[in-house]
C-alpha cells in the first residue's frame, strides 16, 4: 500500500492529467458514438461491397484521409478505453466504421455477427429513434 501512494506522489501530475483524459474520452465517446451509430444505413451489413476498391479523385482521396484520421483519433481513445472509464469497444468499433480502408467491410460483418455488439448498436440507434441494424446474411442477432 505504500508503494502506491509512493507512485501517487511521485507522478501526481501524470496522474491528474490521465484523470482529465479519462474524463473527456468518456465525454466525447458518449456525444459521437449514438451519433455515429445513427448514421450507418440499416441494410450496411447486407451488402458484400468494398467500397475501398473502387478509382478515386483527389477530393475522395483527401476525404478518405480526413476519414482515416478521425477513425485513428477514435482508435486510440477506444484503446485508452479498454483501461479507463468509457465504452472502449463501441469506440473501436465506430474507428472501424469510419475507416476507409481495404477488406474493412468483411472484417464489420464479421464483427456485427456478434449478436451483443449488434444488439448493442441497435439499442442506441432505437433511443435515437432509427431503424435497427440488419444482421449480416445468414446471421441472427438477438434482441437486448
């Protein structure tokens, strides 16, 4: 126990800033993933389309690198998460969403076959009063 407070003291200052950190990725988490989850069309994991693959123009290029960087701020703060205050795994998940990247749409359908985190999604989309997610073909998601 002394030990402890012996690292308590000792780095009171990284403490109080990783308690600031703490406090604002929960804030931020809360605001931006239901809107987040709002905005994914209900048929998305029906479609087996990666989009990544298609030709692109420098203005879809500079918008896949916005996008690409949202989802690594959303990256990081879903792993700073896991081990601090805040829904960890539905950030990770938004990064994936918001993602532009190659394969990202086989790798969701994988992970929307979990029927919790499914089930998770749809609960906030229906607080926010929109259509629930459509499991990935051949897939059953349970309710709550």
């Amino acid at each position: 126990m002394e030990f402890l407070l012996e690292l308590a003291s000792r780095y009171k200052t990284e403490l109080y800033w990783l308690g600031w950190l703490s406090a604002a990725t929960l804030i931020v988490s809360v605001a931006l993933i239901p809107i987040l989850a709002s905005r994914i069309p209900a048929d998305y994991f029906l479609s087996s389309a990666d989009i990544a693959s298609r030709r692109r123009s420098w203005q879809t290029i500079f918008y896949s690198c916005l996008r690409n960087l949202v989802a690594l701020v959303l990256l990081l703060a879903g792993l700073a998460m896991l081990l601090l205050p805040g829904q960890g795994l539905l950030t990770l998940l938004m990064a994936l969403f918001v993602a532009d990247l190659p394969g990202k749409h086989r790798l969701e359908r994988k992970l929307a076959g979990h029927s919790r985190l499914l089930a998770s999604l749809n609960w906030i989309r229906a607080q926010r009063g929109v259509a629930p997610l459509s499991p990935p073909s051949g897939q059953r998601c349970s309710g709550n």
